[in-house]
C-alpha cells in the first residue's frame, strides 16, 4: 500500500486523541487542508521522538515517534486520514 499525493497539510496524522505533536503548529481547523503546518517539517525523521500536549499543556505519557515515510505513518493516515480531510489516496 502506498500514498499518492501532494499533503495538504491537515495535521490529522499528528493528533492522538486529545494530544497532538507539539511541533504542529494549528493554523486552522485539523482535518482542513491548511489546517496546519509542522515546526520542523524539514528536520523530522522517522522514528524521531516527539512530546504529545493536550488543550491545557499536559504532557501524554507513552514512547511517541514521528513516523515520516513509513508503513507506520501510511497506516495512519489510511484510518485516521483518508475520508475525513486527507488529500492522499491509496495506491495498492
């Protein structure tokens, strides 16, 4: 399975629940294109660890990584992403 696209920036990939990534940096509305964009889009990696806030600052506990260009963020994306804002889609 692979993506094809060009990101539209919906931040939908860097939410967990009532976290995000605190280097998403919410412009809009997450799940709108344009929605977001990344501190450190040119510098992240995957397996990079990334601290996970909420609305109020707390900190999520638990080991989370970016996970750029791998079967992880690709699985992602497909259920969380695709129909709900995403403008990739699935190539198989």
């Amino acid at each position: 399975m692979k993506l094809v696209g060009d990101c539209n920036r919906c931040g939908l990939c860097c939410l967990a629940g009532p976290f995000q990534c605190i280097n998403l940096i919410v412009t809009g509305n997450p799940g709108e294109p344009k929605g977001t964009k990344c501190a450190i889009y040119a510098n992240r990696y995957d397996g990079m660890p990334i601290l996970m806030i909420d609305s109020k600052g707390r900190i999520a506990t638990g080991d989370y990584r970016c996970s750029q260009n791998s079967d992880v963020e690709t699985r992602e994306i497909v259920k969380r992403g695709i129909g709900r804002g995403c403008s990739l889609t699935v190539e198989f």
